[in-house]
C-alpha cells in the first residue's frame, strides 16, 4: 500500500466547536470568542464571516470566522474533524455526541478515519478505484499508514515517548510495536498491529487523546476547544445590516442563523 507524508499539511492551530440546531433545525457553529492567534492573551475580536462549503469531510457548510484584532479568518471544524482530513477522527457526530459501536463491533470506526485500518486487520482490501462509499485502495493505504504515524512508529525514541504521554499507554509498548513494525512486509501484518494500539485509546472516553496524539506526532496542527460568544434572541432586519456593516461586531458576537439545512 502507498505510503503518506508525515509532514502535516497544516501544523497551524485550528479550531473546533460543537455544531449546533436552532428551532428550525439548522445547523451551524457558535463564533469563537478567541482566534487561533490569541493564546498569548492578546485582544480577540471575532466575527461571523460565512459559510465554506466543503466537496469531502463534513457534509455541511462549516463556519468561518473572522478576527479584526488579528486580520486573520479561520474556519470552525466539528469536533471529529481536522484541516484537510475527509474523515472523522474520533466517532462523534457533529454536534459532539458520542456515536456508538455497530452491533458485533467492540468500537466505534464505521465512517472515521481508523476504518480503513479496522478493514485492512480483518483482510478487507477496499476496491482499487473506491466505491462502497468507503474510498479507494489508496486512501485504505494512506490512512494505515496515518494510524502507524499517530503512534509514533515512524518516530524516534524520544517522540514516541511524547505519544505515549498523550495516550497514557506504556512507553514501551510503543517502543516494541515500533520495532515490530519495521520486520513486517505484509500490509494485513502492519494493519492488525496498529489495530491493536487502537483499540485501547478508542475505546470509552479515551477517543479524544487521538486528536491531540495527531498533533504530538505531526500529523496536524494543535486543537483548539474555544469558548463561544453569548447568543441573543434572533436579530431585525436591520439589527442584521448594522451588524454587517461593522464586521459583525457590534455588542456580541452571535452565532449566524443558518449555516445548513438538514434534510
């Protein structure tokens, strides 16, 4: 299977929040009180910029946001999601809720990233050019070798062991599968072995250190949960105007009404 590049796409900060439905079902993400670039204690004034449709990962517009203390726009990602990434990372849907194991399944993967590798242990090799809404053979390849990559077994000593801080599991059990990894030749071989280092952080409420686990082993950028602005009743017509005359910022900043419709 095809390799992936350990170099992230993005090592920049991004942020997530919870997507949420408003009385007619629609679905956006509250604005962010703090920007990317504001975790040095530094002024944050944010706004609502607009909506960024997206051709793969969530099937939604996602938020953008905008600080004018900073001058930068940003995008809000659901909860699962990373920059770039086509599938979620962690099993939670968009609004955060935890989504559970198929019948017969000890953890939740069915349309995550960790999928791809769940198929590969079992010897399920996805079709050369995608089809069962599960990608190609390629992707397959690409995210086993993400998998092998979030645990450091690419890695040297010392960034393992950051890994295995993160995910709370024995340095040593890296340090081995490492080795382990390197004298294996057969792509179903180095699929169950990460499979198993898996199993353990996706299990319960351990699914979220694999975010930051990504991040540790430079995968992505560093995660950000921000606090959001306060919500006001729904605005006039020309409450609406003022505030898009000021770039949003005229009192609170408020999560825009529609983002997505939901069917």
């Amino acid at each position: 299977m095809e390799g992936y590049s350990e170099k992230p796409r993005s090592a920049r900060p991004f942020v997530q929040a919870g997507y949420e439905r408003d009385e007619s079902g629609r679905l956006a993400a509250p604005v962010p009180a703090r920007c990317p670039l504001g975790d040095d204690g530094s002024e944050c004034r944010v706004g609502f910029r607009g909506c960024r449709e997206r051709k793969t990962g969530p099937k939604l517009p996602l938020t953008v946001a905008r600080c004018h203390c900073h001058g930068i726009a940003f995008t809000v990602y659901p909860p699962a999601f990373v920059p770039y990434g086509r599938a979620a990372v962690v099993a939670v849907d968009v609004e955060g809720r935890r989504i559970g194991a198929e019948p017969g399944a000890s953890v939740a993967v069915a349309g995550t990233t960790w999928e791809a590798i769940a198929d590969a242990a079992a010897g399920q090799r996805w079709a050369e050019a995608g089809g069962g809404g599960k990608g190609s053979r390629r992707t397959q390849g690409r995210r086993l070798t993400v998998g092998a990559s979030l645990f450091g077994l690419f890695a040297d000593s010392r960034a393992r062991e950051r890994v295995a801080a993160v995910l709370k599991l024995p340095a040593l059990m890296l340090h081995e599968a490492a080795q382990r990894h390197v004298g294996l030749d057969r792509w179903r071989e180095r699929a169950e072995l990460v499979w198993q280092l898996l199993r353990q952080p996706l299990a319960g409420a351990r699914s979220y250190v694999l975010l930051a686990a990504g991040h540790v082993a430079g995968l992505w950028g560093r995660p950000l949960a921000r606090g959001t602005v306060r919500r006001r009743p729904q605005q006039s017509g020309s409450e609406r105007l003022a505030r898009a005359a000021t770039g949003g910022l005229t009192g609170s900043c408020t999560l825009p009404r529609v983002c997505a419709e939901t069917g």
